[in-house]
C-alpha cells in the first residue's frame, strides 16, 4: 500500500512515426480496485493479454485528448506491462497536423480517490511542458506556449 495515489503519463511525439507515444505508469494495486469496480468482479493483473480488453476499456472512458477546434483525436491501444508495484499502458495517438496544443482529459483513478494527481509530461520537438491534473482539474487544455 502507499500513501499517495498519483499516475505519470508521458506523451512522447515521435516524429518518424507522426504520432504520439503515450506510456502511463500507474500503481497495480490501484489499477486493479478500479478495474474490479467496472467490470463488476474481482481483477487481479496478471501481465497477460486477457487484461487487455478491460484496461482498454477504462483507458478510453478516462482518457481523451482534442484539437483546438474540438476534433477528438483517435488513439490505439498498444498494450501493457507490469513493473514491480505499477502497470505500464501505451498508447499511440496518430498526429499528422503541426501541434498547436488542445484539451486532454487525463481523469484516471479520480473517481476512486479524492487526492488522485496524474502528471503528464508532454513532449514535442524539443519542448517539454508537465501537465497536473486533479479532481478538480480533470481536463485542461495543453500546449507548449
């Protein structure tokens, strides 16, 4: 058990790819509370595929993220790993356009726990900006400027 309930998302532009690479590091023992409240029935992460479909599934209804004009941008889900006490999800968000910022959403666990913190670290081209989002803060609007 710890003492503090928080998640690092690390948005990575890889430009190769024209995508966004998202990691998000959460704890296990947390993680497994929220997916158990969603599907009803004790989870316990075992690191295999089965937890794929689930984790999907709670990601996409926690995690969004908008252009400037409002057009949510689609993302796929990659897969995940254990470490230690935390899961590691990936995502890939295709982003073809110039980044000119937007709205992300990044509300996971906050439903659980009123002092949940997930920092997002956003980077692109060389610039790095970190991103805080809490309860009362679950979407915001990020961009480099």
């Amino acid at each position: 058990m710890h003492d503090f309930h928080a998640s690092v998302t690390q948005m990575v532009y890889n430009p190769k790819e024209r995508a966004f690479e998202l990691s998000i590091r959460v704890f296990t023992d947390d993680l497994e509370k929220a997916l158990t409240e969603t599907a009803g029935t004790k989870v316990h992460l075992t690191g295999d595929k089965k937890d794929d479909a689930l984790l999907e599934k709670y990601v996409r209804a926690h995690v969004a993220y908008m252009t400037p004009q409002r057009q949510p941008k689609a993302f796929t889900y990659v897969g995940h790993e254990e470490e230690a006490d935390a899961n590691w999800i990936y995502l890939e968000m295709p982003y073809t356009e110039p980044f000119k910022g937007g709205v992300m959403k990044q509300n996971i666990l906050m439903d659980l726990f009123d002092d949940q913190v997930n920092m997002v670290n956003l980077q692109y081209q060389g610039q790095k900006k970190t991103f805080v989002f809490r309860r009362n803060l679950p979407v915001q609007d990020v961009s480099l400027n």
